[in-house]
C-alpha cells in the first residue's frame, strides 16, 4: 500500500516519510497541493493520503473537496494534518471529504493507528465492491431465464438466441449453473415399458 504524503514543511515531510515507512508502507512525496491532486488522481494513484491543510497551491481541504467532486463513487482514505484544534475548522475538513485528521505534533502511535483504520476501511470497501460485482453477475445469469422461451409445442425442444432448437435440459444448463439428472416418472414408466409379468 502506498501512502501519498503532501507536506510543504521540509522537516516535517522528512518526519511524516521516516513514520510511514518506518509502518512499512510505501511513500509518495509532494510538496504543494497541486501535485498532491495530479498525483491522486493520476493512473495507479495511491489510496490514502495524508494531507497538510494548509499548503502551496492548494490547501488540504481544497484537494480533499476537488478528488471527492470529480470520482464521487471513488473513495481513497484521506487524512488532513493540521495545527488546528478549533471544531469549526474539522467540520469544514470533513465537510470537504476528509476521512480523518491527525493534529500536529503528533505521535508516531497515533498515526500509525489513524493509517490502520484507514487501510482497513479500503480493504472492506474493495472487499464490498468484489460482493456487488458477484451479485451483479448472479443477477444476470438469473435473468437469462426470464421472459418468453420459445419451446415447440411437440417435442418440447427450446429454441436459442441464436434460432437453433435445443434439448430443455441443454438450453437451462448452458444458460444456469442446473444440472440434470434423468429419472423416469410412473406415467411414462406405464407408457413405454412393460412391466407385467406374462
């Protein structure tokens, strides 16, 4: 996992890269609020961040609020780091679209524990959107076997999308996960087989 790090502070982007490394994650290092967007919302861009509220360019809050307007259903972990304690101003953050905040100075325990809730928060957020995809699939298959299935009316084949006429059993097992297994019932038992002894 890697974890963008946008600090204009020089002391501090150098003490904020030593933690997160230290936690054994991967760092990317931007210095201004420009770079910090680019580098989120460019191909492969890292799924948390931590972010300096005020910053060169643009603030924390400004690059917090521009990545959650322009991917709403996207959702990396975002961290604001601030001197600031006043309620106002963390409302505004999360107002904004921060997830979290970690106050300066901060203690290495405290961030590795924010960035541990964060990367939790991803996973089960990855692991949700694999549920869905599943689902969406099911769905789909389920809906193979609705509306109108032409059957002749004589030989009880079905006929195919693709106008060719199938054996039932072949046209449900392609079109489901059903499998078939072939019985007699006492009717046809009756019917086709003898079964009284001379």
């Amino acid at each position: 996992m890697r974890v963008l790090i946008a600090e204009d502070d020089l002391t501090s982007r150098k003490v904020l890269k030593t933690v997160v490394e230290r936690l054994g994650y991967g760092v990317v290092l931007t210095g201004d609020g420009n770079e910090a967007l680019e580098a989120m919302l460019g191909p492969n861009g890292p799924r948390i961040a931590l972010l300096d509220w005020e910053m060169p360019g643009l603030s924390g809050v400004e690059v917090c609020r521009t990545i959650r307007e322009k991917d709403p259903e996207d959702r990396p972990y975002l961290i604001m780091v601030t001197g600031k304690a006043d309620a106002r101003d963390l409302v505004a953050g999360f107002e904004a679209g921060a997830d979290d905040y970690v106050t300066k100075p901060f203690a290495g325990s405290e961030l590795k524990a924010r960035l541990g809730a964060g990367i939790q928060i991803l996973e089960l957020q990855a692991r949700l959107e694999e549920k869905i995809a599943e689902l969406k699939e099911a769905l789909d298959r389920v809906r193979t076997l609705e509306g109108i299935v032409p059957i002749c009316m004589h030989c009880k084949r079905v006929r195919d999308t693709d106008n060719y006429w199938q054996q039932v059993e072949v046209y449900v097992s392609s079109h489901s996960k059903a499998q078939f297994s072939h019985g007699l019932c006492e009717e046809c038992m009756t019917e086709h087989y003898d079964l009284e002894e001379g």
